[in-house]
C-alpha cells in the first residue's frame, strides 16, 4: 500500500513511497557521470526526481508506466520540490493498486461493479440475462470494467471512467424505459452494458490513457463485437436473432457512419442507446468544463475541444 | 354537438349530422346540371357526397376545410358508401369541436393542459415562473396550444401532439434532471414548454395541417421567439440574462446550422432540450410505423419517411 | 438434372421439366374454382403457368424460390408462351443446381475455386497460409463460396459472382505486387479473399439475390470479421498482430466512413486491398452496362445506377 | 475635445491629452512599490505608460476600454516612446467622442447618416417609408448605427463601418434595380438597411470590437428581429404580410443555413439583399488585404483569413 | 421566309408554310402503307402531321431538327388541329431564319450584338480591347453568340439567351464598377464576354437544346478556354500575366469546386464576374417562374427546379 | 561538372566547387561592414556560408535558385562546418545539372526517357501514336519532363519524379490491362502520359519545389489540356472525338470535382486513370513516410501530410 502522496512531500525531509514513472531519462552530469532524470506521479500530483551515480548495476530496470518504490530525500530545487532518491525497487505488478496513480471516478469501483451486478439480476430470466451475468463475472473482464476510463480524454477519461458512465446510461434508460413502455428494456440495458466494451481492450490505463495497437487497426466497436461473440458461443441455445440485435446495437451506437458507426440504428432500442451514450458523454464534457472554468472571470468558459465551442456559463 | 360520425353510417339510412369538408368540386351532371360533389370527413373516416340540383340561391356559400350540417340519405353507390345531401347548413365556427373531425391525440387535452399548468406551479417563484403563468394562462394561446398539432407529419401530426409531445418532454426531463442534478431543471423545463410553440401560428390546424405563409417565411423558431418576448416585455424587471438564455435554447433546440437552428447549443440546459426534443421525436416517429406495420408479414417495416430507412421489428 | 430450358420450351408441345418458383399467388378462376398462377424461371428466361383446379390437397406444399418439377402441356396465351400444368412434385434442395436457375458466372465455378485453392498454395508456409486453407477447405464454405454473387445487383450479381470477383482481384494484385515489391504480397491476396467473405451470409442467393436480416442488421464486414474470427481461434499460436491486420483490412476495404468502413487503411496491404477492390467493381459495372447499350443508338449508355452517370461509349 | 494625438508625442517633452486604455496591469516595481503599466491608444496609434508609485487612494478607478485624461512626460525607454504619467483623471463617457480612439470609416458619419435618411426620403408614401423613418430617427438607434462597425475583423471592422456598407449597398441596390425594373426597389432598399441592424447589440465598440453575450447567445439577426418588431408594433395598421417579408430578408440574408441563416431566401427582393451583402463584405475584404500588401514583394497577398485564400496581384 | 405560323392554322384550310422537324416517325397503316407521322414546330406551337402513303422515292429524307417545307390541309382530328401533308421539300439550311421556329429573346439579335460590340469599343486601347475584337467579330463566332442559349433549361434557355445574359451583366458590371473604382473594369467586361463562350459549343440550339458530346466530356469552360487561346495565339505580343487572368476568371466563374469551378476565384474581378453571373441566372430563373405562375391561385409558384424551392409572391 | 559535394567537406580545409544558392541575406558585421550570409546546397545537403566585406562591385549579383561557383574555406563554427568564401562567380545555367543539387530520382532520367519513347513505339500506328510521338520528341518538352517533379511535396517530390511516376503507371496500365482485354490500352497509355503533363509548367523546379503563378490561377490540368491542344494542331486530320477523350481523361484524373476535376471519369479508360494515378500517389506517400520512420521505435509512423494519418508499420 503506498505510504506518502506527492501533495504531502515537502522539502528537506526524507521519502519512503511508491510512484508511477511519468518519463524516464538517463543523461549525463556535467562531471561525466550518468544519472537518471524521472517525473513521478500519483493520484495527487506530479514531481521531478534525480537519481545521481546510476549504474545498471545497483538499479532494477524499470519503464514509464511501471510503479516504482523510492527512498531519498525531498529537497528544493530553484523554488520547486524533487526529489533526490537514493534507492529504487520496482513494486510487483500484482501488489499495484493502480488508483493510488492515476485520476479516478469519485466513486467506490467495487461498490459501483455491484450495483451494475445488481441491475441485471433484476432483468427478466432468459439468454439475455445469462448472456449480461456471463460477461460481467468474468474475473478478467470485472478488473477491466472496473478500470477503464470511458475515453482517452474528454469525458469519463479517468480510471472507472467506463463503469461510472455505463451505470449513469442505465438510470437514465430505467427513467426513459417509464416513458416509453413499449421499449424492451432489458435489450437496452444489456445494449448500454455492452457498447463500450471494447474499451477495455482499446485503450491502455495502466499508466497514461492511449490507444492500444489493436485499439487503432479494429476500434473499441469491433473489438467489443469479439468480446460478446465469445461469450455468446459458450450459452448453448442463445437464440441468433437477439445476438443480430446486440450486435447491431454495438455496431449502430455511434448513430453515423461518418462518425464510425457501420450501420445507423435500425430498431428503437439501438436509437435510445445511441442518443443517451452522446447525451451523457455531451453533458459530462460540459460538467467537466464548467468545473473546471467555473472560477475563472468571465460569463464564458474557455473552448471545450470535444464540443469543439466555448460554453455559456448559466450562473 | 356532433351527432352521427362516418364510421357508423350505413346505407339506405337518413343521415343529419356536421363533417369538415375535406374537398368541394362544382360539376355539370349529364343532364346539364350544376351539382357539388363533396368528400366530408371526421375523426373516424371520410365519405364521399353529392348535392345534386345545386343552386348558389338556396345553398350557403362554403369552402374547403369548413364544417357544415348536412341532412339527407346514406345511399350505396357501385358498392360504397355516399350521402346524397338534401340541404346544407353553415355550423359556426364558434359551436365547432375540431377534435370530433381531426385525428387528434389519445388524451384529454384539458387534462393534459391542467397537467402542463401543474408542473409550472412547483417551479421556484420568479420571473421565469411569471413567464410561464402569463403566456399558458393567455386564454388565445391556451385554445390553440392545445390544438396544435406538433408536425404536418411524421411524429405527433394530429390535433393536441404538441401538448402530447411537450408533456413527454418534461417528464424525460425530470428524469434526467433527477440524475444530473447540477442542471438548472426549472430552465430546461421552460425551454422544453416554449421550444416549439411558434408552431401555434407556423401550421394551420382547422383542417389539414399545412404551413401558413408566415410559417414558410419565418419559421416556427422565430415565430416563438417572438410571442415569448411580447409576454417578457409584459413582465417588469425581467433578468435580462435570463430572457437571453430562453432565446438561446429556442433558437438552438434544432441542434445543429444545417437543421435550421442559427446558433449550437451553447450551454448544457440548452443542450438537453435539443437531445431530448430529437429522441421523443424520433421514438414517436418510430413507434407509429410499428404500430401501422406491426401486422404485416416480415421482419422490417416499410420505409420511414422521417428516419429515411427501414425498420427492424424487435419481437 | 434439369431436362427442358425455357428458351427450348415451344407453343403447343408437352413439357416435363424442372424450375424456380420466381412467384406464386392461389386465384380464383371466374368459375369460382382456385387455381395457381406461377411464374417460373430457370437460367434461360422465365414463363408464366397456370394449374387450374388446384387444391390443396393434391399438390404438395412450395413457395417462391423452390425449384418444382412441372409436368404439363405449352400452350399459346395471347401471343405469348405460358404453361397449363398437370402435376407438381417438389425437388429436394439437395438434388437442385442452383446454377441451372440463376443468373451465373461465365466460368466453371469447381475450376474457378482450384485456382483459388492454388493460389494460396504459393504463398508462404506459415499461419496466413494455415489459415486461408482453413477457411477455403471448410466444405460448406466451398459450398458458399462458389454460389455466392459479389452484390445484389450493379455488379457480379449472379451465381459464381463472388469468386469471380476474388480471383480477378488476385490477379490484379499480383501484377501490382511485382511493381511494388515491398509490399507483404501474401498479406494482400489474404486480405482479398477474406475482405467481401461475410457476403456469404450477408446475401441470399438460393432464389432471388437479397439482404439477410442479419445482413441488413450486421453487414458483410462484421460478418466476415466473425467468420475469420472463428478460424484463426483453431489455429493454435496464430500471431495477434497477423490477427489484428487481417481484421483492419476487412474493416477498412470500403475505404472510408461514409461507406461503412469503420476505420480509413492504416496501412500499404490495407489500402490496396481497397483500391483493387474498388475499381474491378467499378470496371464491371461499366462493363455490364457497355454489354447492355452496345447496340443502342447513340454516343451515350442509359445512366449506371452504381457509377450515377450515363457513359460515354468509347468506339 | 482630445488635445494630442499618439503619432504625434515626441520623447523628452510633456504630455497632456486623453486616450483610451487598451489594458491595465498593476504591478510591483522592484523597489516594492506598487506601479501602473497602461497600454494607451488613439485612432492614431499605441504608446505604452507607467504610473510609478500608484495609489489607490490618489488615482481614480478605471478599467480598459475607459477613456482617461493623461499628464506626463513622454520619455525614450530602450529606443521607444513611453509616457510616465504624473496624473490621471477620468473622462465623463458622455464627453467621449469615440471617433477620436478607434479606427473609423473615412467618411463623415453625420453625413453619411444624412445620406441614408435622404434615401428613405424618395421611397414612395407608406408603411415601409414609415418604418424606415420610424427606425433611423430614433435618437438611440441613430447613435449606434453611426458608431457600430459592421464585423469584429475582415471587413468594415471600423467605427462607421456598418453605416458605410449600408450605403454602398443601397448604391449598388438602386444600380441593380434600374435592370430588374420587376423587382420591388423599396423592398430591397428597407431589407438592406434592415438586415445588419442587430449588429448594433450584437457587438460592443466603445473599445475593442467584440461579442456581447446576448450577440453569441442570440446574433444579430435574431436580435434585429426584435428591434424591428419593436418599430413595427408602434405602427398602426402595418400590413401583416409586409412584416412577413420583411422578417424573411433579416431571416434569410446569410443566404444559406449553415451560415446562419434559419431559412432561404424565398423571393426575389431577399436573393438580391443576400447577394450584394455577401459581394460588397468580401469585395471589401479583398480590398483591404490588397491595400495591406500592396507594397509587398511578390504576386500573391498573404492569406486572407475571411476569404481562406491568398489573393492574386492584378497589376 | 416563313409563311405562316402554327398559331394562325385553321381547321379546314390549306397550308403551305416552313416548319422544323421535332420527331419524325415511319409507322404503318391499317391498310398495310407505310406513312409518316411527324410532330412539326415553329415559334408559335406545335401540329402533328401526316404524310399518307409514304415513299421514299417522292419525298425526300430528313430527320428531326430539320427544316421542311410542307404543302397540305389542314384538318379535325378527334378535335384537335392536324396537318394532312401532300407534299415535303428540304429547306437548305442556309435559307433557313432558326428565330421563327425555336423559343427566343424578345430583343433583336443583331442590334443586341451590336450593343456588345459598341461597349468593346470604349474599352481601354490595348491588347485586351484586341482581344475581345477579334473574338467577336470572328464571323462564325458572332452567328453562334447571336443564337446560343445561356442553358438548356432553367434560365435564358432560349436562342439568343446567351448575348441577353452577357449584355445583362455588363450592364451590372458597369453600375458596380462605379461603386468600386480600384477594379479593373475592362478585364471584368472581357470576363464577363469570355466566361459563358465555351456554350456556343456546349449545346446544340439547332432543333432542341441538348448537350454536344464534346460538351459532356469537355465542358463549356474548357471549350471556352480554347476558344480564347487560339484568338490570343494571333495576336502577338498579348501578355501571357493577362492570358493566365483571363483564363482564371473563366475557369473561377462557377465559384467553387463542386460546382465544376477547377480553381476559386483569387483576385477580385474573378469574384465578381461569378457573383454577377450568379445573381442574374438566379433572378432571371426567378422571374421566369413568377411569369409562369403568376395567376395561378396561392402565394407560392410551383416548385422551382433550379432554386429547389417554391417562391413567394410578393404582391 | 560539380567538383565537391556538400557531405564531403570537412572543416579546416580549402573548398572549391558549386552551389545552389538556397537564400541569400546582406547583413552588416559589427565592425559596419556590409557581408553575405548565405545557405548554399547539392544534392547531398546544405551548408551555411559567409561572405565578408562585400561589395557590389567585386561579385556578380546572384539570387536565390540561381548556382554559384565558390572558392574559400572550409571552417568549423559553434561546432558546425561553414564555409569562408573568398570568391564568388555565376554558373551559367546552360552548364549547370540541376541533378547535381536538388533531391532527385533513383533512377537515370536519359535511360527512362527511352523506356517511354519504347512504350509508346509498341502502339498501334495513328494519330494517338503521332500524338504521343510529337509530344515527347519535342526537345523543349523532353527537358523538363525528365526533370519535373510530380508534386511540391508528398509523393515523387524530386527532380525526375513525373517521369518515375508515369513510367509507373504505364507498367501498372499494362498489367491491368491484361486483365480487361475490353479496355483501349493505347487510350490508356496516352491519357496516363498526358495527365500531369501541366506539371512541367504549374511548378518551378530549377531550386524549390514552388508553384508558378500560372500554375495557381490555371493549374496543370488546364495548363496540360493546352499543351495537347497545340500538338493536336500540328497533327493534320487529328480525330476529333480521339481530342475529346483524351482532353476529357486530362480533365477528370483527379476522380471528382471537389478534387479539382471539373468532369468526373465518364469511361472505363478515364476511370482506369484515375484510379491508377491515385493508387501510385498515395503508395508512393505511403512508402516514403514508412522509409523516413522504419527506424524509429514504435508500431506507427508519425502523421502523414497527405494521407492525413499515422501509418502501422506492418513489420
């Protein structure tokens, strides 16, 4: 468990903790010997750190994006902290607890997970169900969901950021579901459960949030195709019509091609799951603008990039 | 009151009862003369008629889209229903109940009118509740909206489907408000309630929809903007901002330039009006094709005008 | 084995033959008897058939796109050929030969397919090379694979259409790859045979050519995604990446969004894979359409429904 | 009345004028006392300016776009002028003529506001007449349309400059409706003077030209909507179908929707207004890129940023 | 000379006048004779007409778009006027007026191209002014200015149109020139000449307008641009900076790329030959469609194909 | 003949070779006198020179694009060469081999000209053979087709690049046209040789990449279909529908309008241009960027220009 946080060091005091290498740098000091130049970070904040003398030897080889354990001393360099470490380990992936590191969603992720649990156990018996419990208690499948941001930024980009905006999409189904009873509303809750899928193999969050290799030559959508398609062949007798519908539900959720749907929403179910996975992304972009701009003078934000507009400030 | 409607005539009866005349033709019979063929409709259908013997002296002067009283005989002509008329009466347009002749909307517009008064009356006091008081309390406006259709076709196209398509609104966003609760509810609540009703004078609605040329040339938009800065201007220390905002979300509910909105939605009250405006919309354009096409063989419904595809039937 | 062809089939002799029910409707004769008014067709044209008296009784149940053996006499109804049927026996799909009924291919479908199994046989031993001959040695693919048309008109809609199309674009491709040598040539010719392999099941072709329900829902390139898909999880140890190209040139060989590609060519393989693609089907709709209006008068052809154009007939 | 203009102070020589401050920063010297850093600008120029020793107690309040009275010395700072202020006094707005501190139209703006009157003065006797009248003489509308310049940047992005493209185009109208006799000269003349008129609160120009908020919210053709509506209301009598068309020309002058415009223009008499606003605006920002670069070396101008391109020297 | 004109034929007299060919038919009688069956046409209207008894050896050939002179009765068939012909001859071509027999410009040719030739003459002394001489008053080139149409349909499409839209937009070209002195106003009326002559060569105005295969593969702009090459090619010394501006201000005419414009336009005079060639196409296909429609009943025209909108009647 | 090149001087020695002169700048050292400060380079790179103590007198004015002969030495400043020129003097252009010192194809520009004069001798004797035969012999046009690059920048941006690329196609028409025997391969052949033959002149190419003025306001397409024209003059009896084609392929290989083709390709022959420049262009891009990258660590490319995407290596 990580001990001390960037925003707790301060200088000329000793540190004993663990850091997520930002960048990693082996230069040379003006005395001819190398060094290793790092930026660390956690949840909390960035800071700059120096490791003087480095040999190959005495050092563990480490990466950005792996976590590290550091012990030095916190000093003031030209007004600013960093941090002169003295020894570095490497922390086992296993024991990495990579929300101590990176931005999070607010909430619990394992109490978020149980409530999405929760939500399916309350559909209607059936392959649609079996499919949904099949897909969410997969161990391997549960880290991911509970992990993946949403995006790589814009909205929902931090670690939870998917799970946090699925369960959002489902209380506001449940809410449109009242309005509009002839819905099959277990179809677009399983709809809005599966969509974004393909994220978790997308994008890569155990460190910065990219795009995997995989992510730009197939597409979350495709990818999440893939993921369904497997764990569909293991339900003997799911009928092949509802998997037609899932799986245009997935391929349609952008709502146009241009915007990289294949097809454009074919049934209503697949249109509700469309508008209200770009209503939530929209509003959540805003909400992170406003948040953000709020404090700033002026009755305008500045340009939200994903709205791709400044934002009118309603006080 | 109306006495017999189209679906209950049967022929070799007499008939006494008021139609809307759909179409009116003055034509020579081959006997040379004069006679008014007429198709006359009402909520349950249309039937054609004919006055035979017609006579500017003795018949009131009537046109298209009037309701006038008709006395005389159902008879049955190469297999189907006609009235032949004995006389005609003029129905005052005040003593006439255009929902006994229009397809019109399945609730009771009264109620659904007390329902709309309901939800501005738990909006915080000020000016925007004012706002909405003086223009739902405007007897004129109060008749027409709940006349008005909310289109000439497509989605809600029949007597009282504004009022029918702005209660849905509200209701979605109440739901919607519930899960982001940093929106300004009462805001959205007023937008959605103003959004389209320029459509009160941009379609005619006394018999069939059609744009009026003030419709055509100016636009429900900017007809709305205009009735809601008479009513504002009645209201002493309106916020400006305020009538700003209001604006902004009518000018900015079709959500995009090329849909005929002249400004994006520049904030998140304004946002919601768009998408929710578009998904009742959309799902009521499809849930009429489904329940027109839901008995014909196949899996697809025939192409959907509005939404330019065919749509698949979800079991 | 078919006996008699429609354009053999003269007035005034008997027939006993087999044929594709093009469309069948149960009438009633002015005698107030049912009959069968049929349309029937084989590769050579199609014929109207009358079976008067019919009952249900004594003729086996069929429906549009059974093949049915028809014995009866040809007789001459107001100028033009027509069948009056004695009896109908239903063929058994297995014993039928699509090809004897269908538009098809000039080519003989079993060579045309041992030329594509011998292409693959030169490419070079590993998992492309495994995996090709995976997917083209599964009989029901074979099956498919020599039915199949490329689309359901425009261009190769006819039996043999899809494989005509491959092996086109495998020749094409080998003349491009020795002017290009640094492309990966087995990549390509891979990517070819497997970028339109969804169509087998996208398009129906045992009757009519149309879309499937999950051809509409899914598309042929998600379809084809999933069938190689399949393949390659049997073939133990077949390289991710290898995996990941062979999925983005699939995906991307419509070339851009706004055709149903969800993702624009990545790379060299991908975008030749949709350059070749996309001119042989462009060839061959001009081809088909210079075939159909070479002997009309004129400079010009009637306009190309796939091109939008009327073309310039180059003497 | 403003005593000294910026191109005309000359180092080591007192100074004692207004101007307009362009931006305020108070700062700290390095001897801790806090000073004042002014930008200051006149339609001639900028200077910089430092109140040393500043205190709130002794200078009065103001902020950019403030207009103040100065006296100093106007010294050499590394190579350039700059002002060291001994006192500052504010200049009652009302006394301001902004003509002075901004870049302006050549012309006279009373003058050229005399010309416009005299035009409205030849349309024949009536309502439109009595509008224009009723507009042009109102005493606020009069002040600002001979201020407001007619676009943040590109063209007429001067004080005067709406006035001046509304004269030119009514030049051009009167031209074009000597060789379209059929077209409603009138019409077009009051569409013309009519159909930027919201740029008057579209726009701020008491100091930089910018947005107002209700200009982003709203723009100026809706707010110009309002200001004639306004006008019109106090017109007994004033033709319904008159203010209809009227509308529609404010409504339709940027000619197409994704310019803004909510509707196309649907006579004759709103073609014409749209095209002669769109020639004269980029016949006006192609004569000031040329005046620009003229002197350049070379062929081409720069790139223009309104018209996207680089624009062709002819001789 | 033509005798007489289709409008003034009476039933039951005799004719003996000039008529173009507008389809020609060989068809065969119910006695087994062959006759013709023509549709003839001249300025006035249109007549059928038969030839009974129809033989090659006594009437000479000649196909649709000729000219014939015909001698024979007119007659009553089922109420309508049709000409029974006795007798055909050829007119020669050279003899023949093609303003008798096709829709045209109410001006006088030669006096309308007299007026273009007098405004070349006040143009600037020059290569410019030699340019535009040699052009015009190349023989061949005048016949054709003098009878091609601006268009096959929607505006000027009628003989002498194009002369008619040329003088038009020098007479626009003159009143704007006033307006803004820095253009160059003799390369725009040279523009403006040369812009629209590749259509001399486009169409065929001989019998109907239709598009020459040259013009479909070429295109009236690079037609033009041969044009104008090969007068410049005998004038020595002609500038070539002058050359490249007069070909860009053709080839920039259209305005943008996908309106078939290879270039925008980059200097001013370009931009406003487009303008004006754009505004007076569009007012002229608007007055066109006011004549057309207006005392049909209703505020809107007919829907206009090249606006594609309906337009208003201002009253 | 050039003496030394630029990746062959080491400082500290004497240099006496030739240069081109890629900018030039008279500045003043700091003891006032006036100097040259140059940046000269070949073929292998660039370096920077100074000449001291200029005076017009003594060295011949020169500007950029032009070569110098250099005499001086070689000296090492901050760690980089730079050269000391003692003496300056002017190559005359006639003796100067622009080869030598622009980036250039791989191949021999004098032997691949001959492959294309070869090509077009296997051409079925004609006029298109004479065509092909006078364009390509004409010494002026043979000059710079072996030197013109293809484009400024992107694909085949070196001296010799036209030359490659349409040797290319013709060896890729070649193949493809093995494979549509129906296609008219010398059309083929012709039109590829044709299409970008405005190149020689749209582009400068004796220093920078740049485009003419020409080349701006007419561009190669129109400029090429000039150039043909005044070949086809020369040729007595040319075909003219044989013109139209070949002017209608020049004028359609960009594929589109929005591309800057005012036709689209409206014959197998033009389309197969099209496609087949396209083709080359955007692989020729493509392996250009992925030769630049291939050592750069990571799966993708950096962004190319003119695909406007990142590339994946496929390994």
């Amino acid at each position: 468990m990580k001990a001390t946080f960037v925003k707790d060091l301060t200088p000329n005091s000793p540190v004993r903790s663990t850091f997520l290498v930002q960048s990693k740098e082996c230069k040379t000091a003006s005395n001819g010997a190398p060094y290793l130049d790092l930026n660390l970070q956690d949840l909390t904040g960035a800071i700059p750190a120096k490791l003087w003398d480095y040999s190959e030897r005495t050092t563990p080889p480490f990466d950005a994006d792996d976590v590290i354990a550091v012990e030095g001393q916190v000093e003031n360099y030209r007004g600013a902290a960093q941090i002169r470490i003295r020894r570095i380990t490497l922390c086992p992936p296993e024991e990495v607890n990579l929300f101590d590191y990176l931005p999070r969603t607010q909430g619990d992720p394992e109490e978020m997970y149980r409530e999405l649990l929760g939500r399916i156990e309350v559909m209607s018996a059936g392959p649609l169900r079996d499919l949904m419990t099949s897909v969410l208690e997969d161990p391997e499948m549960a880290r991911k969901f509970k992990l993946a941001p949403a995006a790589t930024s814009y909205h929902h980009a931090y670690l939870g950021g998917l799970l946090e905006h699925v369960l959002a999409l489902i209380t506001l189904a449940d809410a449109v579901g009242e309005h509009y009873p002839w819905l099959q509303r277990d179809l677009v809750v399983a709809g809005l459960i599966l969509h974004d899928i393909g994220k978790t193999e997308e994008l890569t969050f155990n460190g910065g949030f990219r795009y995997t290799t995989r992510g730009q030559l197939v597409g979350h959508i495709n990818i999440g195709l893939e993921i369904v398609q497997e764990k569909i062949r293991e339900i003997p007798g799911f009928p092949p019509p509802l998997k037609d519908q899932l799986e245009h539900i997935i391929l349609a959720h952008h709502g146009k091609l241009e915007f990289g749907s294949p097809k454009e929403p074919l049934f209503a179910e697949a249109l509700v799951v469309h508008y209200l996975d770009d209503l939530d992304s929209k509003l959540e972009a805003m909400r992170q603008q406003y948040a953000k701009d709020r404090n700033q003078p002026g009755e305008w934000t500045a340009r939200n990039p994903a709205l791709k507009r400044e934002l009118y400030k309603v006080e």
